[in-house]
C-alpha cells in the first residue's frame, strides 16, 4: 500500500481548516493551501506549516494526496483545472459522485465525507465523526481508509448512490432542525421569552434518538393526534403563514406515520 | 407562606410519573394518584407510596397540593370534577391557561409546566429542567416556586399569553425537529444506510444552539443559496411528494433568513 505523508489541500472554508489542523496534528505534512482568497489560504497555510496559494497553477506535485474541500457547485471547476493525471485525489462532498473523477481520466480518486457540521469557531473532534469512504478501486480505498482510521474511530463504506440519499437525510436531520431551533427561536423573541427555556429541550430532543428511534421518541400533539391544541397553534401562526404552512405540513407528517 | 407537604397526583403518564417520583424523593408525601386506568394508577402509586384511585369521586382532601397532569384537552374536565375550591390546584401543560380554573371559582390555583420530553423509558434529572410558573395571587406563586426551587435550578415566570407561545415554539423546537430526524431516518432506511451515521451530526446540531443562536448555526446547501444541490435532493424526492414539500418549504424559510 501506498504510504501517504504529505497532503496538498484546495479550500481553506471550514471543512479544509478543520481536516487540515486534525491531519497536520497527526503528524501529516501539509504542503500548499489553496484558495482563490489568498488572505484565506494564507490563514490557513499559516496553521499547518504550509504554502499558501492563490492560483491553481501554482500548484506542486509535491504532495502524495490532494484534497479538495471546496463548496459542492465548485468542485467540477476545480476537477477540471487540476493537473496531476496519477495523483491521489479526493474530495469532502455529500453530494458530488465518483464520476466526476473518472470521465476527467484520473487514475487514483475517492470521496473522503466527513459527516458532521462544521463551525469556524467551534472545534471538532473527528475521533466521533463519522466518515463516509469510497474509490474507485480497492488498493486507493485502503489508503484512504488508513488516513481516515488515523482520525476517527467510525469508518464507513458509502457508494455514490447512497451517498447522495445520505446527503439528503443529513439536510433534514440537520439543517431543517436547525430551522425548526431558528422559528422556535424566533417565537420566543415576538413574545419576550428568553429562549434558553427552550435548550435543555433541544438538547434532550437530539440525544434521545441516540438510544430510540425517531419514531419512539415523538412525542406533542401531533402524535396524541391532540387536534384542539393544534387548531390552537394554526390560530397563533395566523400572521406568519409560511410558519403555519411549515406547521401543517410536518404535523401530517407525524399524524401519517 | 403555606408549607405544602402532601401531594395528590391527577395523571399516571409520562409527566406525572417523572413528577411524582421527583417530588417523593425529595421528601414530599404523594398521598393519592388517580388514573382511569387502574393499573396505571397502581404502577406510579407504588413507586411513590400513594393510594391508587380510578374515580375523582374517590378524591381525598388530605392533601395540600393538587397536581394535574392529564393530556392537554383532559384538562377541563378534571376541573370540572375537582371537588375543593380552596384547595391549590394546579395543572402541568404548555397550552391550557389560567382562566381554566378561574371560571370555576377555584381560590387557590396556577401552572406548573416543566418544559422538557418525557418518556416513560427514560430518566429525568429535573436539576437543568426549565419550569415556567404562574399562579392567581403572588402568594400562590411563591408556593409553587418554592417546591420548584427543590426539583430544579431553572424556574421562569411565565403568563398565559407567553405560555401559548412557548408551547408553540417547543412543538418546533423539539417535536418538529424530531420529525426531521425521522424523515432522515426513513431515507437511510430506504437506502440500506445505518442511521448511526447520523447520530453525531443530530446531536452537534443540538449543541451548537447551546453557545450560537440557530441563525448563526445554520448550515447547508439552503444557506449557501446552492441552488444545484436543492435541485438534486428535490428530484431524489419525487417519489415522495410529502417529504419533497417540506423540504421545499423549509429550504425557503432559510432562504427568506
């Protein structure tokens, strides 16, 4: 198997800062940041040892793994503009497939997803992430996966198919929780509540399904089928239809399952 | 200020049996628990060392507190049978305001809502739990608070009008959230995905909201404006028109942030 040491990284946004500063610390060496905002890479670059770049060309062939951590809708530009043909090549993407490499003629390339979201400002232990492996041949999984093994305790084996499906579920388990946290919090302010009445609940909320199924853990009045308090909350939500609408429609969803 | 020392619990469910158990270990006597069901009624009262009753008829007026905790449309009904008016009465839910009890010429009464998930599964320190607390008379509050003060650190005084609103945002913030959980859940089923993969992501999500308002938490394709990605997850979704509207729905409410 191919010993992997030095690691060249595209992106410098939160997913590259974290994996960088986590691998730099595992005693990886990180050869060049790139991003288009030199102010950025060089942020970055600064943190891990390594050269920060601002253009694409200035890329090296010094490094053995290139990681591309870089927002979904721009990964194609970069894969287009990268050099190397034989290099190892990966990307962080929930959503972007294997083929992206492969109709571009690259001969080593996975997918490298770290399923967790990322703050700037909070740190991250990736010991409890959980990351999504795939390649397009056996030999380039096992070196990925030996790098990710060095990193987290919880490796998975994900394919392009399920990996886009698995995208999906994250948004809904993640992002769209966290608005339904942004209208509660909301709710609160028009009324003057402080909203940390509300986060010992949202934090039981989320570790309740660590040990039941969502299913077992619901609990309101959708679920007693409670329709006298419902009207009630459709009656309060009068003046903000897209929150009623919102309101609605998930409480359909839990009065069908 | 009235010292209260005995307890009668009207409810054998989740919120009741949390409650009857908290307050019994801190040294109240539960002297009576009342279910329709029997069994139910038995099942708390010998844990508590309380006389199981099915019939409000059976009531005794031995103790110096009341506490309703039935499902939300119960309610009035057990008002309408509760025997003592110059007894303090008071009920546990989000939705039912004060005027309940003031219309049936009770003297002595207020609200008692802790804010949390309960399920008879698992176990509950009351310690961090939120209580929002009202009553009739500032007398009356300090009745109720004091006893709060025993179980938790967390006590807020809350009105009617703000209590409405505050159930409304729970329902978001806790049984709306767990729907998207759910929904997630069902895709990775679909897709022979382990749901362990999520778990990590659903409860960083929750953490995050504890140090950052969920506004600043915010992250996914509808944040970013990723207008390829939403399209993706909304084909994916064509087979489910339920799920497609609610992703619809809430990918606007982010957008409109």
């Amino acid at each position: 198997m191919k010993e992997i040491k030095n690691i060249s990284f595209i992106g410098s946004g939160n997913v590259a800062s974290h994996l960088a500063i986590a691998l730099f610390r595992n005693n990886f060496s990180i050869k060049q940041v790139f991003s288009k905002s030199f102010k950025n890479a060089n942020s970055l670059a600064k943190k891990v040892n390594a050269q920060p770049i601002e253009s694409m060309s200035q890329l090296s062939n010094n490094a053995d793994l290139y990681i591309i951590a870089v927002p979904d809708d721009a990964i194609e530009n970069i894969i287009n503009q990268f050099p190397f043909k034989d290099k190892l090549l990966v990307h962080t993407s929930g959503s972007v497939n294997l083929e992206s490499f492969s109709k571009k003629q690259f001969q080593h390339f996975g997918i490298f997803y770290p399923l967790q979201t990322f703050s700037k400002k909070i740190a991250v232990d990736f010991k409890h992430i959980p990351f999504c492996l795939e390649a397009n041949t056996s030999a380039n999984l096992k070196v990925i996966e030996k790098i990710t093994k060095q990193l987290s305790d919880k490796v998975y084996h994900v394919n392009s198919e399920q990996r886009k499906s698995l995208h999906l579920a994250a948004v809904f388990a993640c992002n769209f929780s966290n608005n339904m946290y942004q209208i509660a919090f909301d709710i609160c302010q028009q009324n003057q509540l402080n909203f940390d009445i509300l986060k010992p609940l949202i934090v039981e909320t989320a570790n309740k399904i660590v040990n039941q199924t969502p299913l077992e853990a619901q609990t309101g009045p959708a679920k007693r089928n409670d329709v006298k308090t419902i009207e009630k909350h459709l009656a309060l939500l009068d003046n903000q239809k897209k929150y009623q609408e919102i309101y609605r429609l998930v409480t359909e969803n839990i009065l069908s399952n």
